[in-house]
C-alpha cells in the first residue's frame, strides 16, 4: 500500500503500482460512448496512462490538458485519462476543453482498475477514488514507467514519464 499526502491528512491506497518491466494487469474500463474499453485494443502501442481522482479538481483538469499537449506528435503512442468520474463528465470535458489527443476511460461501474493497479484510496476524504499516478507501457503493456504521485494536489512528473518514450 501507498501512502500519500491528502491536504493535511495521510491517506493510503489498495496496493502498490506494477512494477517496472511487469506487464500491466488486464482491464475493462468504460469509454466515452458506454462501451467497455481493454487494455489489449492498445497492443502494439505505447501507453501513457494518466490516473487521477477527478476531472472536475484543478490539478486532475491540468494534467488532462498537459497531456494532450505534451503528447502531441508522439508516434505510436495514446494517452488515457482514468477516473472514477462518469464518462458523460468525462466527455463534457475533453469536449469544452479541445482536447483531442486523449482518450478518457471510466472505473466508475465495477471499480476493479482502481484495485488491480493499486491506485484506488481506501480511507480520507477522497476514499473510494483513485490516486494521482502515471504509467508507460511499452508496445507490449510492459511497464517502463510507474509515478504513484506523493501528494494529490501536484502535478505528476510528465517530463520523466515523457523521456521514457524518447
């Protein structure tokens, strides 16, 4: 289990992230459209997998936009953008913002990503959401990059998750 910083308190998460060089664990997560999105429609390409409590928060809204940004001209390479928000909310978002390099995915009905990838926190105020993390998986959902971000109101570091494509 991770402990991170939320406001003053310190709050923990189910597990741990994968590890480096792991393959990352399946998963179904719902899109934009209600269909069920997997891991494996990404094989063959490299994943930045942005997680992050709530679209709807300062700090989870920035680092949507600076990924899309940031992972512009890419080759191979797609970010997803993983919250427990509903994917209408996820959408309005995506949709008000301009964002087009993104593609937002939902833990929100079964709420099995949060625990298989060790990001969903299990006490605090924000219990039951998933912390702020950033993996890369190379072209064969090998993990080659793992943040578990340390305090929920930062930033996570998308230069040193970035380099690892380069």
């Amino acid at each position: 289990m991770a402990k991170i910083q939320l406001g003053d308190q310190m709050v923990t998460t189910y597990g741990n992230l994968p590890a480096l060089d792991e393959k990352a664990p399946h998963f179904e997560l719902i899109k934009s459209d209600l269909s069920i999105g997997t891991l494996e429609e990404f094989k063959g390409k490299r994943v930045i997998m942005n997680i992050f409590p709530s679209i709807d928060t300062g700090v989870c809204a920035t680092s949507v936009r600076n990924f899309n940004e940031k992972a512009t001209g890419l080759k191979n390479t797609v970010v997803l953008c993983i919250s427990r928000d509903l994917p209408f909310a996820q959408q309005r978002f995506v949709s008000d913002e301009g964002l087009e390099n993104v593609t937002n995915l939902s833990d929100f009905r079964d709420r099995n990503f949060g625990k298989d990838y060790g990001v969903e926190m299990i006490d605090g105020a924000f219990e039951g959401l998933l912390s702020r993390a950033v993996l890369v998986l190379d072209e064969n959902g090998h993990v080659i990059h793992s943040q578990q971000v340390s305090s929920i109101d930062e930033e996570p570091n998308y230069l040193a998750a970035l380099k690892t494509l380069l």
